[in-house]
C-alpha cells in the first residue's frame, strides 16, 4: 500500500442534469461510476472504498450501485448529509485514502428530483389534533412552520439574504434577480445545465414570487442528475501514465465543517460561521488566498444565498458582497467568475450530486476541457457547497504541474 | 370578554400576566434557548434558569411567503426579530405582507392571535410581532 499526503483526482464525470424519465439513481449513479472509471482510466478493480450518496431513495445506494458496477467486496460507506453530501462523499474517500488504507477512492453522488417541487415545501399535509397535546422541542400544540417562522428553503435563505442586506445595505430584489440572471446567462454554454435559456431581469422578477425576494427562477432547479470522481493518492499516481498524470487535479484543500454555535443560530441558521471557517482551512490547507482563485462554484441554492457567500468565501472584503457582485467581477468575463456552469440556479440541483458536480466543473476548467465556457487559462479554483443543518464542504483544485 | 381558557401555542409563551416569551438561559455562560437542552450548545454546561425576553424589538430579516406545504396558509410573513440581543423566530402580523409595510429595520412589538379552539373549548394562543 503506498501512502502520500496529497490527493488527486483521477478522474471524474456529471451526467446530464435535467428530466431523466427513463433513468432510475441507480441508472444514474451507475453512469456517473462508468464515466468516472473511464476518465481515470481504470476500473472497478483499482478502487479500494466507495462513499455513495442518496438523500430521497430506497437506502443502501452503495451496494445497488456496486451491483451494476462492480461487486468486488471492498467496504462501501452510505452518507447523508443534506445539501452537503456529495462533498461528505468526496471527503470519506479523500480520508480513507489519506489514511493509507487504500490507494484509490470512489464519491458518487446521485438524486431524482425532477417535478419534486420546491424544496422544503412538499411533504404531508398538517392538521391540527381534536384537543390540543404538546409536541416537539417547543411544546407546540400545532404545527410551527406558517404560524411561528417558515421552514421552506426558499424562505429560509430569502432571510439569510436579507440579513446580510440589514447588515450591511445595498441588497434589495432587484440586486438578488441580477444575480439568477447571471446564472441563467452562464448556463446558456452549459450543456450539461438542466436549463440553458437566458433570462432578462425582467422576466426573473416578474415569474411567480416563491418567498420574497426569490421568485421561481432565483430558486434552485430540481432535477434528476449524479457525479462521481475517484481519487488516488500522489505516490500512486506516478506509476500511472503521463497523461493520466497531466490529467489528473489536485485536491489542495478538502475541508468539512458543522455550525459552530451563534446566537441566533436557533431561529435562522447560520450558513455563514460554518462556510467563512471551511474556507480560512480550506485557504490555509492548500497555501492560497481568494486572489489566486480562476473560479468559484459556489452554493446557490437561491439568489439570496450567493451574496453571503461572496463574502463568506472572502472573495471580496467583509460587507462588500453587493460591492462584488456590482462591479461584475462575478460574470465569466469578470475578475473571479462564480459559477460559470449556470449555478444551481440554472445548472440544477440534483441534492446529492450537487457536491461532486461543482468540482467537475472546476475540474473542466482546470484541464482546459470546459469547452465553450472554458475560463481561459484557469489553474486554480474552489468548490463551496452547503447542506442546512447544516454541513459546509470546501474544495480547492489546481491543475497538474505534470 | 372571552371566557374561554387559554393555553399557549408553544411552551416558551407565557399569557400571564401579559403575553411575553422566556428562554432557558444558561447560568454559565448567558447562552438562550426556547426549546429545551441536555446542555449549552455553546459551553456545554447542563444548568439553565428562565428569563423573559423583552416584548418589543427589531426585524433583522424577514420573507413574504407566498408558496408553502400544503396546509399552511400564504401568504405571510416571516422573519427574525431583534428582542434586545435575543434574537426571536416569528410571524409579523397585523400588517399586509407586502414590502411596503414591512421592512429591515422596522419596529415591531409581541402581539397574540387565537390559533383555534379545539373539542373542549380551549383556545390555543400563539405570538407574533406587529409593527410598533
Ligand atoms: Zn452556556
């Protein structure tokens, strides 16, 4: 067993996201292992631990997914983690592969979503008791969400664009919708996105509202998707061919952080502690700053979350999100592009896929394979993703020196 | 007036002698809670005593909700409340949820609303916070 501290992906693919009728997650899941096999350039037999992801399924992913790809015994870890768990995936193989137990690791992420509705807004249908009878952490007599607060996720992250607006000013729904329109702008070279159409300031704020200020289109697109990488460690990869060297990215940073106590953390989460402490490690781990960064796919699961995590991420000075964003930095023509796949906006946000998806993207860009929307010349980037609860996972990738 | 009993929505309302809400304050290191707790999430100590949280406040950040599970009605406004450094979850209410009668920074106070009554006649009564 060869043992090195750093770690590389080998290889790494992303279905199509968007409506897949005729696919079920382990159809998906199973694509997304062979594409990332093939792009390694191995098989089944090289890899010594799956993590697998599946928030909405039947459970047990891993094991159906071995038994379309490979059932060759080796330990297969289901996790859940939310929004997060493509990147918890991702970080159980990079660990066991940095422990030295294995060599090469296996993370698939995949979800069925399409016509799921929004999320945190399905679900059955409450009705209050005959006589009242306290229930929960809160003793309530009834149902909370509507009467005290809101638990839908766009309203959740509506707030927590808001709150950075009281904070600090500036931010108001026209200022969140240029946000969606930069996504949906992005997406448009994007083939991979679940959609691909432009859409004008006007038509993101007069679509139908969701939870002010996000309106449907400044909401994360359901969809069907998945996404697999395998990573190896670096003493492995030299015995690998030149190519599969020149390919391989290296994972600078891998970092997972849980929400550390605030305040207010127990009305409205904080996704802000979590997301600025994964990122200062995550910079740290990999000997960057935000200055070096080509490009960033960060977590939009609506408008409203984007602009925190400008900030969080420290892509701009503390307060200046809105200043960031005005000043067109974050448009693939600008200083540090954010989420030139379409975002999860636009690109789509299969939940357990998403993890993996963003650093594909990054990955695209860092060996020059983006295709159309290639950020030119783009050796470094990060990949943020957040699940309430709440999970932070950060990602730095650079390009091989091979 | 009513002759109806009246229980509280959540355990954290106190209706008497006037409508306000109580946290369960860590003795140790000041940290609050509405719901109850093996110990501080933030200094792990395992001894709360419950103090009252002032009625009147801030919105620091608030949604008009017009899309949600099936069973709550829309639209309605939720948002964060500011009670004097204890930050507090609720409804703004006795106000049109639109954004030109609610905004960042806009005064509010606690106010009560009958939830319902149920088989045996008892009015369950939940807060929220309408503008002051
Ligand atoms: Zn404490």
């Amino acid at each position: 067993m060869s043992r090195s501290d750093d770690i590389w992906i080998l290889g790494i693919h992303m279905t199509k996201f968007g409506k897949h009728p005729n696919l079920d997650v382990v159809d998906l899941g199973a694509e997304a292992i062979q594409g990332a096999l093939a792009d390694a350039g191995i098989t089944m037999a090289d890899i010594g631990v799956l993590a697998a992801g599946n928030l909405l399924g039947s459970g047990s992913i891993a094991q159906q997914l071995q038994k379309q790809v490979g059932q060759t015994g080796i330990p297969a870890y289901n996790v859940s983690n939310a929004c997060a768990t493509g990147a918890t995936a991702l970080r159980t193989a990079i660990m066991a592969v940095k422990a030295g137990e294995v060599d090469m690791g296996l993370a698939v992420g995949v979800e069925k979503l399409a016509g799921a509705g929004l999320l945190g807004a399905g679900g059955r249908a409450k009705a209050d008791n005959d006589e009242w009878e306290r229930n929960g952490r809160f003793g309530a007599v009834g149902p909370v969400d509507g009467r005290i607060g809101t638990e839908s996720m766009p309203g959740v992250f509506a707030q927590i664009g808001m709150e950075y607006g009281h904070k600090y000013g500036g931010a108001d729904f026209e200022l969140f919708a240029k946000i969606s329109e930069k996504n949906h702008a992005h997406s448009t070279l994007n083939p991979l996105a679940a959609y691909n159409k432009a859409m004008s300031l006007e038509q993101i704020m007069n679509d139908v509202m969701i939870a002010y200020p996000n309106t449907r289109p400044m909401c994360s697109a359901n969809c069907d998707g998945a996404a697999a990488a395998v990573v190896i460690n670096g003493e492995k990869l030299k015995t690998l061919s030149l190519e599969q060297q020149r390919r391989a990215v290296k994972v600078s940073a891998s970092i997972l952080t849980s929400d550390p106590w605030q305040e207010a953390c127990q009305v409205l989460p904080d996704v802000n502690t979590l997301t600025r402490s994964a990122a200062h490690q995550a910079y740290e781990q990999a000997g960057v700053g935000p200055q070096d960064l080509n490009l960033v796919e960060l977590h939009d699961c609506f408008a409203t979350a984007e602009l925190v995590h400008y900030d969080n991420l420290m892509l701009c000075d503390e307060g200046g999100a809105v200043d960031f964003f005005e000043s067109g930095a974050a448009h693939r023509d600008g200083r540090l592009p954010v989420n030139v796949s379409g975002g999860l906006q636009s690109k789509g946000h299969p939940i357990s896929a998403t993890g993996i998806a963003n650093i594909w993207e990054v990955c695209q860009h860092v060996r020059g394979e983006a295709g159309d929307r290639q950020i030119e010349g783009a050796k470094v980037g990060l990949a943020h993703v957040i699940g309430l609860a709440s999970a932070c996972g950060v990602h730095i990738l650079e390009r091989s020196a091979a | 007036m009513s002759t109806a009993t009246q229980i509280p929505f959540v355990e954290y309302l106190r209706l008497e002698p006037t409508p306000h809400l109580v946290a369960n304050e860590c003795t140790s290191c000041g940290a609050r809670y509405f719901d109850r707790r093996n110990a501080c999430a933030a200094c792990f100590a395992t001894d709360f005593s419950p103090v009252d949280i002032p009625t009147e406040g801030v919105v620091r950040s608030f949604s008009i909700i017009t899309f949600a599970a099936p069973g709550v009605e829309v639209p309605f406004v939720a948002a964060v409340i500011d009670c004097g450094g204890t930050s507090v979850r609720a409804n703004i209410i006795n106000c049109p949820p639109d954004p030109e009668h609610v905004s960042l920074g806009m005064n509010v106070r606690l106010a009560t609303t009958v939830v319902g009554t149920d088989s045996a006649g008892v009015e369950a009564v939940n807060y929220g916070f309408e503008p002051a």
